[in-house]
C-alpha cells in the first residue's frame, strides 16, 4: 500500500462487450482524417502530414448522457472509431502496427465548435473546445479477434432518427497503422492507450433532448441522450 497524500483518483475505463473493463491510460485523436470533413470545414483534403491533439483519459463517458455545456452555444457531434491498444513502442513501424491493437469501439468527439473557431482565430490552444468534461461518448469495446480489423465499414451517425452522418472507414487518410506509426515517432505508446481515429463529413449542431446513435460495422452502437 502506497502512502497516497490523497486517495489515488480512479481507473479510468472502458466497458467491453463482455463485460470486461480496459484500462485507459491516454486519449490520442487525429484531426481532419476523412477528405469530405477536410473539406467542410475548409481545409485542404489532399494527404498533408497528420496532426494531433489529446483528450483526458476521464472525458471518456460510457452512460449514454451528454451534459450539454453551459459555456457553448455550438456544440457539435463527430462519430470516430476508437482504436484501443494492447501495447505500443516506439518509432513502430506500420507493418507492426497493427499487432499493438485490442480492440474497438464507437465513440464521439463531442466538439464546442464556436469556441474552437474563436480559439483558432486567435491563435490559442484550442483543448478547452476538445477535452472537455464528458467530452467523449463511447461504446463497448470488441475485441479485434471478434471483429476484424476495421480498416474498411460504415460508420454512420444519426440525430432523432436522421442520418447526419455516414462514411466508410476505408476513407480515411491515414490509416490505423500509419496513425499508430505517426503517434510513436512522437510519444512512447503503451498497451491502454486509446485513438480517436478522426470523423466522415457531416459534422453539426446538437440540442437538448437530441438522441444520437453511432454505429460501425461489426461494432455494438453507440447511444447518447443530450441532456
Ligand atoms: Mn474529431
């Protein structure tokens, strides 16, 4: 037993589709990773070099509630596979890559679009859009050996039973190798590191009472009231 000044804050997990429990150490997420998002929010969709950002392990919400913020008139939904990994490295090379991943889920990058807009013009970090509280919705997690390797599906996202936004993961930009391989030339990855693989086009505005639901092929959907 350690001699903590304080209680050791808790474990951050999430839910797998067998009742298990993955620990969860950080929340990497690219941005602009589908061409037709690139392009939406008016950026280039060619391939330019990948960049990303991160949220807080606890932003991670798995009781199908999203508290809308207060400090936001513009929040919007962004549906992403999230890719969790079993183990990581260093400088991983794509071809190994894929060997580092657990499993999968569906998952949101709920986004405070008006102050991320704001952030961005006046040239500040924009984490407090990002990685706020509740920041991320997700799933269950399945196992790889159940579902496969997700580098082609639908993934769709749909408000009150209309679809807003639907894509394939096949169009992504850079590929979960490649993005494992990109993380690690920047951080030592380890096994309960988790990524937010980026969103298909669609992205838009949520309101109180609005019911979404994510889903991925092979995946368990993703349910989240705005509350
Ligand atoms: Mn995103």
């Amino acid at each position: 037993m350690q001699n903590y000044i304080i209680p050791s804050p808790p474990v951050v997990c999430i839910p797998t589709i067998d009742d298990r429990h993955f620990p969860v150490r950080r929340v990497y997420c690219i941005g602009r990773n589908y061409p037709a998002h690139a392009s939406e929010m008016g950026h280039d969709p060619n391939r330019e070099e990948p960049f990303f950002f991160q949220k807080n392990p606890d932003n991670l919400s798995p009781d199908g509630l999203f508290p809308y913020p207060a400090h936001s008139k513009e929040v919007h939904h962004e549906v992403e596979l999230l890719v969790a990994l079993q183990k990581g490295g260093s400088n991983i090379a794509p071809e190994d890559a894929m060997d580092c991943v657990w499993g999968y889920a569906v998952c949101l990058d709920m986004t405070l679009r008006d102050l991320q807009s704001q952030l961005k013009h006046s040239s500040r970090p924009w984490e407090v859009s990002k990685a706020f509280e509740k920041s991320a919705p997700v799933g269950l997690l399945v196992n790889r050996r159940e579902v496969g390797d997700c580098h082609e599906g639908d993934i769709k996202l749909e408000v009150n039973g209309t679809v807003r936004q639907s894509g394939n993961l096949s169009q992504m930009i850079w590929k979960i190798p490649e993005i494992i391989s990109h993380l690690s030339r920047f951080y030592d990855i380890i096994g309960g590191d988790v990524i937010l693989t980026g969103t298909p086009s669609g992205v838009d505005s949520v309101s109180v009472g609005d019911s979404i639901r994510g889903s991925i092929t092979g995946l368990s959907d993703l349910k989240v009231k705005i509350v």
